[in-house]
C-alpha cells in the first residue's frame, strides 16, 4: 500500500517569457535606483564635509574684551 504525501521540492513552473521581461526589469530598474541614491547619499557626505571643514576654518575661538 503507498501513501499520497506531499513532496518537499515542488516542481519548477514553466519558465514564462513575459514573466521574465518583467522580472528583470524591475530587478534592472531597482538596482539603478539603489546606485542613484547611493551616490546622492555620497554627494551628501561630502557636502556636510565641505561645510564642516569651512565653518570649523572660520571659526575661531572667542577673544577676552581689550
């Protein structure tokens, strides 16, 4: 007598063409994205560098009264 029981690995399904257009789009379009705000992240960095390196330059300690 054999049991009916479920299998652990399911089989793969059909590898749709359209599916896979549209997979890889929003993985392409997703990853520019990611790159986008990477580098707006970077750019943002160095803007708070350059601020910080001219406002600590400027500054200077506060003189006693002549």
């Amino acid at each position: 007598m054999y049991w009916w029981y479920y299998y652990w690995y399911y089989p793969l399904p059909y590898l749709d063409p359209l599916a896979m257009m549209y997979t890889w789009s929003y993985i392409w379009i997703y990853w520019v994205s990611m790159m986008y705000y990477i580098e707006m992240f970077r750019a943002m960095l160095d803007m708070w560098r350059r601020m910080a390196e001219t406002v600590f330059k400027t500054a200077s300690a506060p003189q006693p009264p002549a």
